[in-house]
C-alpha cells in the first residue's frame, strides 16, 4: 500500500454559523484546512483521477456543507467528515480545522477554531 496525504490550505467562506441571532443573519467569514491520508496505490500507478482522491470533489464537499447553517463549528465538522468519508472509500483518516474570523466576543480576536479528526 502506497499512503497519501492530500492537504487543502486556507479555503475561505461566508457563511452564517454561529449562536448568536446576529451570526445567524449578519455571517461570518471563515477558514477551513482538511487534511485526507489515504491509499493512494491504485492512481499513483494508473496515472487516472478516476482512481484519485480528488482535491476538487473534497473541495466541492466542503463548500457545500459550508453553506448549510449550523449552531456549533463542532456540527459543521462532523458533516463535512462524514460526507468525505462517504465520497471517497480510500480515505483512511481525516482532519478537518474550522476557524470562525473575529468572532463576536467582545474583544480583539483573530479567529476561534475546532479541529476534528476521524
């Protein structure tokens, strides 16, 4: 077996996901990383993105679970893992880390996140 690791940086987001009433209809910008470790034997020797792991249809992924509203960043990952894993049998572990920009604390903050892994 040949492992993979296929890594997708900064993708960024509108979005409306949050708590908070005003989250909810101002939105939010937000940034996402995924991080997909699979087995890559089959399309590293074919030479085919039918045998690939492919970073347009895990972004394509994302960005759609992106635009369904969730209350926690927690919710949010949980679907985009499982859609991936649904997507791509060959996956065999996945991270995925949501950052929310200057969330409404009160304060100066640069962004929160959650990292999930499956």
């Amino acid at each position: 077996m040949m492992k993979g690791i296929l890594e997708i940086e900064g993708m960024e987001f509108f979005a409306y996901h949050g708590c908070f009433e005003a989250e909810q209809v101002v939105g939010n910008k937000f940034t996402v990383y995924a991080c997909l470790h699979y087995d890559c034997s089959l399309s590293a020797k074919s030479d085919s993105i039918d045998d690939a792991l492919s970073y347009q249809t895990a972004y394509e992924i994302i960005a759609g679970e992106m635009t369904k509203r969730s209350h926690l960043l927690e919710h949010l990952g949980r679907r985009i893992l499982d859609a991936l894993y649904e997507a791509f049998p060959q996956l065999e572990y996945a991270k995925i880390k949501i950052s929310k920009m200057n969330p409404p604390l009160g304060g100066q903050i640069k962004c929160t996140s959650v990292t999930l892994e499956k």
